[in-house]
C-alpha cells in the first residue's frame, strides 16, 4: 500500500455543488434527479437534504468549499429563502459562493427578476432540458481553487483542503506525496495539541454515517467547548469522475458551529478513501481546532485496510473503529475480514434487527480468537440516546485519553 492505485490514469479537477432543498419542503425527488444527472456529468454533488434551514446551507458550503449551491423550492417561499441564504453568505464573508436554483412552476419570472436583484444568480425553470442546466453549470461555475488571505475560520481550512484534494490528483494518488500539500494556505493554529484521530470503516449499510452523527452528539454534550472534525469519503463513479457526497444526510449534529463536516470523494482511489486523505488529516491536527477527527471510509471490503492499521504503510489514525451490521452472510464471512483482526473498537450496528442476538454471539467468538481482549460494542444509532452508543463513546474517550 505504499502507492495508492487509481481506477483512472487522472480525474479532472470536479466541480463540487452542494445541493439542498429548504425548511418546510417536504420531498426531494426533483433535486435526487438533478443530484444524479450532476454526477452523471462528472461534478461531485454534495447533498445535504431537504427541510435544509438556511444557515445549515451557508455552514454547508463553506465547510465544503462548494463551487456554487444549489436549491430545490416547491414550497412557495424562495423569495424570502434564496435572499436569507445569499445574504448569510455575504454576512460571513463568503458571498463569493454564488446561489442558483429551481422549483418547477411555483417560481414565476417576475419572482426571477427580484430574486437576481437581491443576489440569487440563476433560476432554471420547469421544461429547462436537463443537458442545458449541465452544461450551463459545468461552463458558469468552474473555478481555480487557489490560496485566499481574505479566507478566515472554516472557510480557510476549508480551501487549504480543497488544495489538498488537487494536489493529490497531480500525484496519481501517492500518500507519500500528499502527506505534506504543496501551496497550502496557511490555517490559523490555536496552539492546541492535535486531536484524536479516529478512524471508521465497514461494508456499505452498516450504519457508519448515522453511527457517527450519534457519536457526534456524545462529542458536543461532553465536551461544552471543544470541536470536533468529520472527514466523510464517498466513492467517485469510475467511468465519469462525477460523485454523490451523501453522508450530511445522516449529520443531523453537523449543524452546530462545533462541528467541522467535510466530504470527500475518491476520485479514483481504491483504497477506500480520497488520496488526499493523508493529508486533509494533518490540516486538520496541525490546526489545532479539533479534540476529535473522525474519518469515515466507503463501505470497504473483506481485505481492506483503509487506514493502514497493518503497519503496511503510514499509519493514518490514532485507532480505528470496524462498524457491522447483523447480516453480513455467515460465519465464513466473518472469518475473511481483516479489520476483525486489527481494529481497536468493533460495534455491532442496527441491533433492534431480529438477527442481532446471533450476530452479536458470532462475533464476538470470532474477536476471541484473536486473543487480544477486543470488546464488542452492540449499538442501535436510529435510536436517539442509545446505551450502546454512550458505552461505545466511553470507551473512544478512554482512547483518546490514553493517547494525550
């Protein structure tokens, strides 16, 4: 693992649009079909969901650094949301993320013509052909992501990330390479040790998203002043480059000013997670911001070590936590998963399901063979207030504690 492979000999840098449908919408089947034709056309959607208040877009997209946003309204009241979330932008010194959107019939011309006054760049309407609205996307709002003084707060740790991501791309993917980003802007230090880096990993449907946000929650009760930083990484789609970031879905505690979420694509990257991984984490220690990194993998496989816990290449994370669900097929299954035979934590997700009690058996005999006194942390993370999940966050804080 000491050179990462690619999928793609290179990725063209994407355009990242954050996608989001307002307070008091209630659907998204419009944007979903938008979000997918996007990545179709090699842009990476990063979807943060419907009944989205306006300051959750503005957090949104300054974390992620987004080209441009994107909003879905049915509801009737773009006039006044379009304005608030061009205004908060503006406000927090980043009204050069410019805002477009659509809404079908409910959005009339004369409405386009107030809404352009008060800063909304672009209304596609009902009827617009689909290629049209990619092509004008794709042509309009492509930018350079170059160091920027004026960059304060998240926004600045934010492009150093982004310049990261672009770096990493020039490199084919070697960790070695993008350990250390070339032209990185400068991001304020606090002067605070580096947080705790904790890394997540498991097949696809185990629950790591929501997992994570309840964890999130455990973080912001317990820690009345500290931040904590969420890398989430999501697979880009092989033939276009395009990607759907979709893990803020899930981050319902992401919208608290404590909490820094960035998504991340692989853009071409098998190893589970963005080549500028390696990279993004040491931004995020050497800022000094964070008590706690969590680092989120795509759904990995059975010979998967994401995070490098098998001493193959640079370790990436203080510990790593191994997320499954109770079907994962059988004992045989259990029997080929590496992470079983490294992890620091395993939690048994979703376990309100019938075949839980089983699974939780299963598992942990084969965490015993191991012989290396791993404990198994059952959890149920759709369920606010789990006491699973407060067990299995007791012992993260008892990591984190070890490793100060």
């Amino acid at each position: 693992m000491a050179a990462a492979k690619t999928s793609r000999a290179s990725f063209a840098t994407p355009l990242r649009i954050l996608t989001a449908v307002p307070v008091c919408d209630g659907h998204d089947s419009a944007v979903t079909t938008i979000n997918i034709e996007l990545a179709r056309h090699g842009l990476e959607v990063i979807y943060l969901g419907y009944h989205q208040a306006a300051s959750a877009i503005v957090r949104a997209a300054i974390q992620e650094d987004a080209n441009v946003v994107g909003i879905s309204s049915y509801n009737g009241g773009h006039i006044v949301f379009f304005k608030e979330v061009v205004d908060q932008l503006k406000k927090s010194g980043n009204g050069d993320i410019p805002v477009f959107g659509g809404g079908g019939g409910t959005i009339t011309h004369g409405d386009e013509r107030l809404m352009k006054r008060q800063g909304t760049d672009r209304i596609f309407f009902a009827g617009t052909p689909l290629d049209d609205i990619m092509n004008l996307v794709k042509r309009d709002y492509a930018r350079d992501a170059k160091p920027n003084a004026k960059f304060k707060g998240d926004r600045a740790l934010a492009r150093a990330l982004t310049i990261a991501e672009e770096n990493a791309m020039t490199v084919g993917g070697d960790y070695s390479k993008t350990s250390r980003p070339k032209a990185a802007p400068t991001v304020q230090k606090t002067g605070k040790a580096p947080g705790f880096v904790l890394g997540v990993a498991g097949p696809g449907g185990a629950g790591k998203s929501t997992l994570i946000d309840e964890l999130t929650s455990r973080f912001l009760r317990s820690n009345p002043t500290g931040r904590i930083a969420i890398l989430a990484n999501d697979p880009s789609h092989p033939d276009t480059g395009g990607a759907i970031l979709g893990d803020r879905v899930s981050a319902i505690y992401a919208q608290d000013d404590r909490v820094f979420f960035r998504s991340l694509a692989t853009r071409g990257n098998l190893t589970g997670l963005s080549a500028s991984a390696p990279a993004a984490i040491d931004i995020l220690k050497k800022s000094g911001e964070f008590d706690l990194i969590l680092v989120e993998s795509v759904g990995v496989g059975q010979e998967s070590d994401p995070f490098g816990i098998f001493g193959k290449a640079k370790k990436l994370v203080d510990a790593s936590l191994f997320v499954l669900a109770p079907y994962y097929g059988g004992l045989i299954q259990l029997q080929k998963i590496a992470l079983l035979n490294g992890a620091d934590l395993v939690a048994l997700n979703k376990c309100d399901h019938p075949m839980a009690h089983t699974a939780r058996a299963e598992i942990q005999a084969r965490l015993d063979q191991n012989g290396k006194d791993q404990m198994l942390y059952p959890t149920t993370a759709a369920k606010h207030f789990d006491p699973g999940v407060d067990h299995l966050f007791a012992a993260i804080a008892t990591l984190a504690a070890k490793n100060s």
